[in-house]
C-alpha cells in the first residue's frame, strides 16, 4: 500500500519516513492517555460511592493557606474526615472533577460536600477554624438527612 502525502519528494527520504511513523506513534499514545483522562473523569461519580468533600484550591490563595494553617494539618484525624474524606482540586480542573456542581466555583477556597458524585452543599471561603467547623457540622447533617430519604428519579 502506497502512502501518500502533500509532499511526494519527501516520501522516498528516511527522514520523511522517520518523522511520519514518530508522528503516528506520538498521536496513538496521546489520543490513548486522553480517553484513560476522560474515562476517569466519566466513570469518577459513578465509582465515588461514598460522601466526600472536595477543596477546590489554586496556587498562591492566601485564604488556602491559612485554612491548611489552623484546619488542614489536622483534618484527617477528625471524626469529619472519617465521614466525609477530603480530596482536592485545582479550581482549574473542576470540569475533570467528577463532581456534578450546583454552579461553577469561582472562589477559593471552596469545600463542596459531595455525595455519590452529587453537591449537595458548600462552603465558599475561609475565615476562621470555628466558622468552618460549624459549617461543615450543618452541611454533614444535610447529608445524613438526605442520605434517609429514597432516591426519587
């Protein structure tokens, strides 16, 4: 089978033949690794069982910081974070994130409650360690309640 090509008085040379075939390797791993992305950003609701919450951040977001400060450091070994483990998320990727949202995030931080893939609350800013707390207990009991009730689709 004869190639063909814009360029007929390229055909016969090696480096003609050499970029052609590197070209086609190159296209072949990356349309391979962009459908393994979009598989995981498609499957990832359907794969999260359980309740989470996800931290939409950016680089150099001062309120990030300190909520890493006074509650990140010790997020993890909390009894919220046994109920609702934390995962994050540049603010940039949140259409990879496999959350279905209410409405975009534009502020960070944002820590949206999340339920078999689902918003079901959020929280948009930082101010203080009590302020936090006290928000993700009321979002936690939305949760509880919501997961009572049946699924009515």
């Amino acid at each position: 089978m004869e190639e063909t090509t814009d360029f007929p008085a390229l055909v016969d040379t090696c480096e003609f033949v050499y970029m052609y075939h590197m070209f086609a390797g190159l296209r072949a791993r990356t349309s391979g690794m962009a459908a393994i992305a979009f598989a995981a950003g498609a499957l990832w609701p359907a794969l999260a069982g359980a309740a989470e919450l996800v931290m939409f951040e950016q680089a150099g977001c001062v309120y990030c910081q300190r909520w890493e400060r006074d509650v990140g450091a010790l997020y993890d070994r909390t009894d919220e974070a046994k109920a609702l483990p934390l995962r994050r998320v540049d603010i940039q990727s949140q259409k990879m994130s496999g959350v279905t949202l209410a409405s975009p995030v534009r502020f960070t931080p944002t820590f949206v409650v999340v339920d078999n893939g689902r918003e079901i609350g959020r929280i948009t800013g930082y101010s203080n360690d009590n302020a936090f707390w006290g928000l993700l207990d009321a979002l936690a009991a939305k949760l509880q309640t919501t997961a009572r009730e049946p699924n009515r689709i």
